[in-house]
C-alpha cells in the first residue's frame, strides 16, 4: 500500500483489518453508510484515544467513525475497554493507508454512502474534531428517506469533477467562442443538426479532441462515471461521444422532451452524461423523466447524472440565473 495517491472524488482505497472483537472489517462492508476513517498515523497510543473519542462524539448520528491502525499492543491496549475493542480496526500492512497524513500525522478520511472520497482532513490538534465534521457532515448529508411510487431509473454520482475545475470550464466557455444549440435531425437524405429554439435553447461549445480540457473530462469520466455504470448496469463503456460544455439561461433556456439515441446516426450512444457545473447558483434547469414521474433531477455541482440514451427526458427551463453543464455520451462501440 505504500505510495497511496488519495484524492477527493476517487474511491477510497479498499482494505480489509480487523477488530479485537473479532470483527472482520472491509471497506466494501461498508457500502451504504457514510464514515470517517480515522488514521491514527504516529500518535501515541492515548493521543490515539483521545482524538477518536473526540471525533465520535462530534460525528452526526448516522456517520460511522473507523479508527485505523497498524498492529501494536500499546494502541490495542489503549482500546482495550469493550467500546475500543469493537472500533479499533488494525491492518497488517498499514503504508499509506493508515497514515496519509504527512510524515505520518493522523488524518481523517471522509467517505460517501458510495465509498467515495469527499473530504481528507489533516487531525492536527486536540480541536480539529470538532472542525473537522463541521466542514465535512454537509458532505455527507443526504436526502431524507421516503417512501416513492417511482423514480426515473437515473445514476448520480457526485464529486466527479472538483469545485475549481468546475469554475475553470464556466471561465473558459465565456472566453470562447459558443453558438445556439442545434439538434440532431435525419430527414432520409443524411444527418443534419437543425436550429429550433422552440424545442431546444442553450449556448454550446465544444472541447476540441486531445486539447487538454477535452482530455480531462475524458480521464475523469473513465476513472469515476465509467466504473459506476458497470456496477450499476453492468456495462461495460469505452467510447465517448463529442463533449460540451453548454449553458442555459433563464431568457427560456430549455430542451423539450426527446431521447438521445433515436436517430440512425445516433443509435450508438448507450448512455448520456450531463455534469452539472453549478448547481444551486440558478433556479429551474432540472432533468425531468415524463416516462416515470413529474421531479425534477439535479446532480449537485461537480456531480454527473449518467442514464440510458433511450429514456425519454427533457431540461426544464431555467427561471433564473444561467446553468452549466458538460454533456457527452458513453458507449461500448464507436459511432
């Protein structure tokens, strides 16, 4: 494990320890919860104690805390109480994991009911637990649990692409050259790309192919987008489609009901990604799936909705501000 490379919006490295208690631990065990793994790092065995205790009473109900460490008989008995013994989870080869901190400080890891990265937090003093969640519980919040009727079958992954990463494409769309969006057409004589703002209004650009900004989405994409669609519709994708950055604004930005793949030209295209670039800065500008319910979907800023080509969806106008987003479409084939 020596040499990891963490970074917020990949998933967390996977590793397997165990408690005193005898509980087996994996990371995989636990998908569906968000947590903070603490590495304990070079503290000393009490230090050790006394900053998970902080960090467990600071922690929302809700969020598991995971103290991690390297095999040692003075932090097992530091843990030694009932309450230590079932939290303390020690590996055999810690290098990296248990203490990414630099030159060994313990750190905090914060990771999503999905197991990915969201937050990596130096624990640099006997106040910083509270700091700590503070910054990172709005991370991990999520919706309230409901009971639903339906629900568009849509995958959000978050963290996808980081806040300034984010500010640097709105940036650069502004400084280039953008037009009106036009639709894909077929009218039996070949391909075309038609202008009809009353079915669709937006302002497009797109990122040349092998310009830096063209590769990093595409990176981005593989590492994040590509590995989610596997686990979720076991498919495997490869090819992307043209990328865009585009934006609608509230003087009726919108795009009327339609589905990504229904032309010849365009029946490659297995699944849509649009990445959201600035959620909460506009109103309206949600995905709607007419097919299964009346919501509006939004992934939050920096996260990508990614769904089938096929699915009937629309952007509801924007009622004010102006929405950004990179578009593109994943498939197993080229088109």
């Amino acid at each position: 494990m020596r040499g990891l490379q963490l970074e917020v919006g990949e998933k967390a490295p996977g590793f397997v320890g165990a408690t005193a208690s005898g509980r087996f631990f994996s990371l995989d065990a636990q998908a569906g919860r968000p947590a903070l793994i603490l590495s304990l790092g070079a503290l000393a065995p009490e230090a050790a104690r006394r900053a998970y205790d902080a960090l467990a009473a600071a922690a929302p109900a809700g969020i598991d805390v995971t103290p991690l460490a390297a095999m040692s008989p003075r932090m097992a008995a530091a843990f030694a109480d009932p309450a230590g013994r079932e939290a303390l989870v020690t590996v055999a080869d810690a290098d990296g994991l248990e203490s990414w901190g630099q030159d060994g400080a313990p750190g905090v890891m914060a990771i999503d009911r999905g197991g990915r990265i969201v937050a990596l937090e130096l624990l640099d003093g006997p106040c910083a637990a509270a700091r700590i969640v503070a910054a990172v519980a709005p991370l991990l919040a999520s919706d309230a649990g409901r009971s639903c009727a339906s629900a568009a079958p849509l995958l959000v992954v978050p963290n996808v692409l980081a806040p300034e990463r984010c500010t640097a494409l709105i940036a650069h769309f502004e400084a280039s050259p953008h037009e009106a969006g036009r639709m894909a057409a077929d009218h039996g004589d070949g391909a075309e790309h038609k202008l009809d703002e009353r079915l669709k209004k937006r302002r497009d650009i797109e990122l040349a192919p092998g310009s830096p900004l063209h590769g990093e989405i595409l990176s981005v994409m593989a590492r994040r987008c590509v590995p989610e669609i596997k686990r979720a519709f076991q498919k495997d994708v490869s090819f992307a489609d043209r990328v865009l950055v585009a934006r609608y604004d509230d003087d009726g930005g919108h795009f009327k009901r339609h589905r990504d793949n229904a032309l010849p030209h365009t029946a490659f295209r297995e699944f849509a990604v649009s990445l959201n670039l600035n959620t909460h800065a506009y109103e309206g500008g949600g995905l709607r799936f007419p097919e299964y319910d009346d919501n509006e979907y939004a992934a939050p800023a920096g996260g990508a909705m990614i769904f089938s080509a096929s699915l009937l969806h629309e952007a509801a106008p924007v009622t004010m501000g102006s929405r950004y987003v990179v578009l593109s479409f994943l498939s197993s084939t080229a088109g």
